[in-house]
C-alpha cells in the first residue's frame, strides 16, 4: 500500500498530490502485515472478555487514578492518571516533551511505583545529565535505552512495571514491518501494540509524539483515535512558560490546561496563571486592556493588545496573534458600522500578550475596547476589565460562569468590571468592585 507521510491518507496506487491533505510528494510504499502481529495477545484477551457486562458487574476499582505529583497535569488528565490508559504528548522539539515525562517518573517513583523509561533518541548519559538538574531519583525508576519495540514489549512483560514512557513513538520500530521507523505503518503497528499491552496488563502508558509543522502528531491522524488522551505541550520557545492543553480525553474534560514554567532544574507548575500572564502589563497606555477567559473550569486574566495606525498602502493590513483572525475582523466591522469609527483605512494589530491562544468569545468585548483605545488613542483604566461577548448589531450578550470571572478580577486588585447587562444581576451584590452593565459596544466605549 502507499501511504501519505503528512497525513496517514493510504492509496492502493501512488499518487502525486495527496486527497486528504493536498500536499505533494508524500507518498510512500509501505509493506502492510495483516493479522499476525498482534494475534496473540488479541486472542487472550478476547477468552476473558467475550461476554457482553451489564454496567453494575463492573467494579470501578480499577479505575483508581495515581497522582503525578503535578497538579496542573492531574488536571489536564482528569483528575490523575487512570491505571491502563494510553496518553500521548505532543509537541514542538525541545519544548520539554521529555523533561516534563522524567520529572513525573520521578514523582511516581518516589511514591514507590515501578517505572520504565525507554529512550530511542537519547544514550543513559544524556538522560543521566538531565536527571541531575531535575533532583534526587531513587531506584523505582528504570531507564532503557531500545529502539526495538519487541524488545521493549518483552521487558514490560517480564517485568510489569506500573507506568511506562515511550520516547518518542517515531523512533519506535516492529521488526516484522520492513517501513523505516517514523513511517506511518510503524507508527501505527508500535502504537497498536502499546495499545494491548496497556489494556493487556493494566499499565498506564506515556508516548510522546513529534509534531509536524502544520502542528499535528506527525503520522496518521489514527494515532490520535487510537490512544485514550491526547496532551499538546506548546507555548513560546523564546518565553520561559509552557502550556498543556488535553486535546482528547476519555476520561475527563478536554478543555483544562496546565501551566508550566521551564527554570533551570525542571519544569515548575504555575499555580496562578493571571498573574503571570499580566506580569509585563504596560501601565497608561491606549490600546490595552484586561480580560477574563475560561480555561476549563478555571478563569484567567490576560492581557489583550491592539495596535491600530494609519494605513500607508491602499489594502488594510490586518495581524492577530493568539487569537481567530475573522473574530477580529468581523469586531472590527462591528466598530466601523455600529459605533462610526473609520478603521477601514487602518491597520489593525492585535496581540494577546503572553502567546496564549484563545477561543472563546467572551473576550471579543476587550478586543472592541482595545482596538477602540488605540484608535483614540486614549488609554483605558488600568484597574478595569471588560467580559462579553459581540453580536453583528454591537449588542453585547452574555457569557457564562460571569462570577468566577468577576471573583478572579477582584482577587488580583480590579476595582471596575465591565459585563453584559444580561449578566449584570448575577454579580451585583460583590462588594469592593464596581459592576458596570452594558447593553453594546458603543455604550461600553462611552463609559470609559
Ligand atoms: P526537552 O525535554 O529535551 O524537549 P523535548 O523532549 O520536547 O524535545 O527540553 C529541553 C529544553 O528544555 C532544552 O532547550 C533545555 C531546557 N531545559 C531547561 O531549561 N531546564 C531544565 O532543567 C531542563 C532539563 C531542560
Ligand atoms: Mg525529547
């Protein structure tokens, strides 16, 4: 069979220019082995499980979780890590994909569970060196340095630790697959065979997983299907935090993040994320406000930054960073129709401070605020934030979770909270900030 590289699409015959993804050039000749690798254990797990369970025969013991050690991973994961499961770290090379898995051995080892670190890109001494700036390491962790997964699988039988990280999935090969490790057959047969083991023998199993640079899993896009979680480790190489996002979970919610910090022995959780992502808030200037975005169950300030000057070419040139590209258009329609701001012969730059990405559209209300700001040129109060979300008309409707939010502002010192007026009851009794409802956009840029 051929197979895209970029993709995993898989073809009978070659083609030039791959159907699923479009790109050129990526298709390769696999040999594909049906059936026979992963019989064996398929069959001794079928003898157990080949009658249908009702739900109250099954004991939800073994589903007990153990604690990484990390809260701000325990919460990406659901809670701790579930015994058996298959988890997946991607990310950029060097964000500390590996530093992040060594440092959660050692937490698991020091909690007195058997641990197996295989290496395929790294020799016992590299992996010794970082270890060092990482702390103390006790002898429930065990290092092997293997790129034959048949090897591996042996030692894991032999030895059944309780958690086991594959670094990298790439680096991986089965032997009865003659494609070269990194192809998408051998990323897909060692994941399968992780996949049984896990299941098989109820160890709980990191892989970690090189990322292209379109930012997905490099290999199939089946990588993704067939694990249980899916973690991304990104943020900014040249910014010293790192963000975890769950972007699949069996076993919890998909929208928690950790947040990290790289220091010079390991990675450090960041417990309180808005604070520092406002750390380098510039105090008095125009076009720069605070918000507040739901991360999960957890709220967050951040810092939105819009720049807007005079266009000296006869096309607009309009730049986001961290945030939807047509959001900021559309908002910036939005102030040229229905609050009369000629930003039509303007450039427009807006910038979440810090190189987070957000989604959600409770905070469009602080990028209409920002962008206005600029475009006045007149700062707005430092001590103020604004919630909401905008509608085409330049209504602003409400958000959820309105008091966490406004519970958040008031805890790192925000005197003035701009929020939908729909939300406004729902808040109005908290005392030592002042709540402002507001109806639209132009009303909002009237008040401050
Ligand atoms: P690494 O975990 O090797 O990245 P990945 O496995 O995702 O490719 O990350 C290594 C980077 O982190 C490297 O640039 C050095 C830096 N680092 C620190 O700053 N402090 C530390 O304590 C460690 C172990 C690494
Ligand atoms: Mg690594």
């Amino acid at each position: 069979m051929f197979f895209c590289q970029n993709c995993g699409f898989e073809s009978s015959k070659w083609m030039g220019q791959c159907p699923g993804c479009r790109q050129w050039n990526t298709f390769v000749e696999e040999q594909v082995v049906t059936g026979s690798i992963s019989k064996g254990i398929k069959k001794t797990q079928r003898e157990e499980e080949n009658r249908p369970w009702s739900l109250s025969e099954i004991s939800l013991e073994e589903e007990d979780r153990l604690s990484t050690g990390m809260q701000e991973l325990d919460r990406v994961l659901g809670g701790g890590l579930v015994r058996g499961s298959l988890t997946l770290v991607g990310g950029d090379p060097g964000i500390g994909k590996s530093t992040l898995l060594l440092q959660v051995c050692r937490n698991l080892s020091l909690d007195e569970k058997e641990v197996l670190y295989v290496s395929g890109e790294e020799s016992l001494k590299q992996i010794k060196i970082r270890a060092n700036r990482i702390g103390e390491f006790n002898g429930y962790l065990k290092l092997l340095c293997e790129n034959s997964l048949g090897t591996v699988e042996e030692v894991m039988r032999r030895t059944k630790p309780d958690v086991v990280v594959i670094d990298s999935i790439q680096t991986m090969f089965h032997e009865s697959i003659s494609s070269a490790p990194g192809s998408v057959s051998q990323v897909r047969e060692a994941t399968g065979v992780l996949l049984q083991l896990a299941k098989g023998l109820n160890i709980s199993i990191f892989i970690v997983g090189h990322v292209t640079k379109e930012g997905t899993v490099a290999g199939p896009r089946v990588l993704e299907h067939m694990v249980d979680t899916v973690l991304y480790f990104e943020g900014d190489r040249h910014a010293s935090y790192r963000i975890l996002r769950g972007v699949k979970n069996r076993f919890g919610s998909t929208d928690e993040i950790g947040v990290f910090e790289m220091a010079s022995e390991g990675l450090k959780e960041v417990h309180n994320p808005s604070e520092f992502m406002l750390s380098g808030k510039p105090e008095g200037e125009s076009g720069s406000i605070v918000v507040c975005s739901m991360e999960g169950t957890r709220p967050m300030l951040l810092e939105i930054q819009a720049l807007v000057c005079h266009s000296s070419f006869g096309i607009p040139r309009r730049q986001t960073i961290g945030t939807d590209f047509n959001r900021v258009n559309l908002l910036i329609a939005v102030l040229e129709k229905r609050v009369g701001l000629t930003l039509g012969n303007c450039d427009a730059y807006v910038n979440i401070a810090g190189g987070i990405r957000i989604q959600e559209p409770a905070v469009d209300l602080g990028i209409a605020l920002a962008l206005a700001s600029s475009f006045k040129n007149k700062p707005i109060d430092d001590k103020t934030i604004a919630i909401g979300e905008v509608g085409l008309s330049g209504e602003v409707r409400g958000v959820s979770m309105i008091q966490a939010r406004v519970q958040e502002a008031k805890k790192l010192g925000f005197t003035t909270c701009i929020v939908p007026s729909v939300n406004r009851d729902a808040v109005k009794n908290m005392d030592g900030i002042k709540i402002i409802g507001v109806k639209s956009v132009g009303e909002a840029i009237g008040i401050l």
